[in-house]
C-alpha cells in the first residue's frame, strides 16, 4: 500500500549547515573579497560580486553554501577534448539534499520592482514548491539561507518578506548575493551540473531515492560584460560542456528507456548558443523548453546490475561560440628547463 512519498531530506537542518559556513565567509572576508551588510531589521546580506569584486574562493563557498555544505566543489585542469577553459567539479553522495532540497533555483523572489531567482536551503524552509512536496522535503533548521542571482542587494523590504516566508526572524536570515556575470556568479552556476541532471530525471518521473552519488564537471567561462551574454555562456557551459556521472540503483531497461532524455540534447531548443535562444524568446527564460536545461552528457552507473550506460555528446563548437575566441601566445623559441 502506497502512502505517498518517501521523505527524501526531511529534518536535516541544511540551513544551519549553510549558516556555518556563512560563518567561515565572514571570517575570511577580506581575503575572499566578500562584503557584509547588517541591515537595520536584524538580516544579514552578503556581496559575493554586486559592489565588490567578489573570486575564485568566494565562488566556491558560494556554491557550497548553495548545496548546504552537502557537495565539495574544486576546480580542475582544461579537458582539452572540449576547450581551454578549466573545470567546475562537484561531488556529492547526498545528490537530493544537495541539489534539490537546496541548489535548485525554484524561487523567484519579487518585492515591488526587484526581482531575483533565490536557490539554497531558504527554499526548504519555505517549502511551497512542488518539488519540495513532491520529496517529502523539510527542514527544522533555525535559520534560513538563501542565494540571490541578481545585480543588486536586497533591501530590508525583501530580507523581511524571505524571512516571513521561510518562517524565522529576519536577524536569523541569511541572504547571499552575486550576479551571474561576476567570477563568483559564474561560478556558482557553473557548478549546477548535477542538479540540472537530477531535476531533469524528477521531471521524467523516475524515482530520486535510486540516486546514490553523482560527480559533474562543467567547463568555467570567462565572465561577461552583461547579463544576457553572462546568463548564456554560463548555461552553455552545462547544456554543451557538462558531463555528469550518477551512480543509482535501477533497472537496465528502466534506464534504457528513461536515459536518452536525460541530456540536453533531447530539447527542440538544442544546438545554438543560449544566449540565441534567450533573444529568440524575447528574452523570458519560461518560454525556453525546459527540457533544454540538463548536462550535454550523461554517464549512468546501475549499482544494481553493474552496468553502465552514457547518452548525449559534448559540443566543443558551440561552446567556442558562446565564449569567444581564446587566445594563447606560445614563444617562438621556447627555453628548455
């Protein structure tokens, strides 16, 4: 007898795990070029790249605090099968709670005339989505932390109404902020590659309490000048250049069946930078098919039956599109070591 979903991160106190490591970004503020503001209601926002340059550290704490600690994030060497640009790797043995319960980014946060797409942990101590109900999602934590991608810091206005939402006090409210084109932004996104793929498997019905571990790896573009080009080349980075790895419990034709429509591939917007596809769609990221958003290649290992199978491809092509040319001079006469 069937008596609704099994609880996939029910209780796990995600948000006071992404509250501490809040903690360890103030304590290496400076060194990581992050900037806190104490607002007059108690909130605290934190600059991760909006009035402050924000980095390479501060991009990665900033997608660990995304993933409520649950994911290591590290920078890897250029795979030069797919460009010169170095790699974004998560590895994570608690891939719902890291991604679906936090990372997702399920929350458009509006207040008068701002507006943000919010991600992390705040999200379940909200819990109104439907992918959060559907998992049996819920969070008793203390605080609530949230992750802004916009170009401006939230005000006490929007601060109290996440905090209203979430349930807590607004002194109990963390809200971290970057733009997408800032190092850190990028990098925070860039860092989505697991989650792309877990949400597109929920969106295909298949059971996430299968999924085991998962291992991505996504290439880091250069950031952009502006929003559109920095929303592209960091979404192109996952749909054409990202590579997952999960390893799960199933049956091999479950997969056969469910494997193909994992990649980006799939999708009817496939094949051209996402930059041209957001113009394409004036711009209104909901028109997009939403089957677009996945990693360009996907390896399934079957625990199960000790199998594995890979769908999709990467395209080093439409990546070069959307990054622009890279240039490297090399010496005429290289000195010998």
């Amino acid at each position: 007898m069937n008596s609704g979903p099994k609880p996939l991160a029910k209780n796990h106190l995600l948000n006071d795990d992404a509250f501490l490591l809040c903690r360890t970004t103030l304590d290496n503020a400076d060194a990581w070029r992050v900037e806190s503001h104490r607002l007059d209601n108690g909130g605290l926002v934190l600059d991760f790249g909006v009035r402050i340059p924000g980095g390479i550290m501060a991009g990665l704490m900033l997608a660990r605090i995304c993933m409520s600690g649950r994911a290591e994030i590290t920078i890897q060497p250029a795979s030069y099968a797919i460009g010169p640009w170095s790699l974004i790797q998560v590895t994570t043995d608690q891939p719902v709670q890291a991604c679906m319960a936090s990372q997702y980014a399920g929350w458009p946060v509006k207040q008068d005339k701002f507006f943000a797409m919010g991600s992390g942990p705040m999200r379940a101590k909200r819990g109104k989505e439907h992918v959060l109900q559907s998992l049996g999602v819920s969070d008793l934590s203390r605080y609530a932390v949230g992750v802004l991608e916009c170009d401006s810091l939230p005000d006490e206005s929007v601060v109290e109404m996440i905090a209203a939402e979430c349930g807590v006090a607004t002194e109990d409210t963390v809200i971290c902020v970057a733009p997408t084109r800032s190092m850190a932004g990028t990098i925070q996104v860039v860092a989505r590659s697991v989650e792309t793929s877990m949400h597109k498997l929920f969106e295909l019905g298949f059971d996430l309490g299968c999924v085991v571990s998962g291992i991505g790896t996504a290439p880091l573009p250069p950031p952009a000048l502006d929003f559109v080009q920095g929303i592209g080349r960091t979404n192109d980075a996952i749909l054409y250049g990202g590579h997952v790895t999960l390893w799960l419990n199933a049956d091999d034709d479950q997969i056969r069946e469910i494997g193909p429509e994992v990649p980006s591939l799939a999708s009817r917007d496939y094949g051209i930078p996402f930059a041209q596809t957001f113009k394409k769609y004036e711009y209104d990221f909901y028109k997009v098919d939403a089957g677009l958003f996945s990693p360009a290649m996907i390896t399934i290992v079957n625990l199960k039956s000790g199998r594995s199978f890979r769908y999709g491809s990467l395209r080093p092509d439409i990546l070069s599109q959307s990054f622009g040319e890279s240039f490297f001079e090399v010496p005429k006469d290289p000195v010998s070591l």
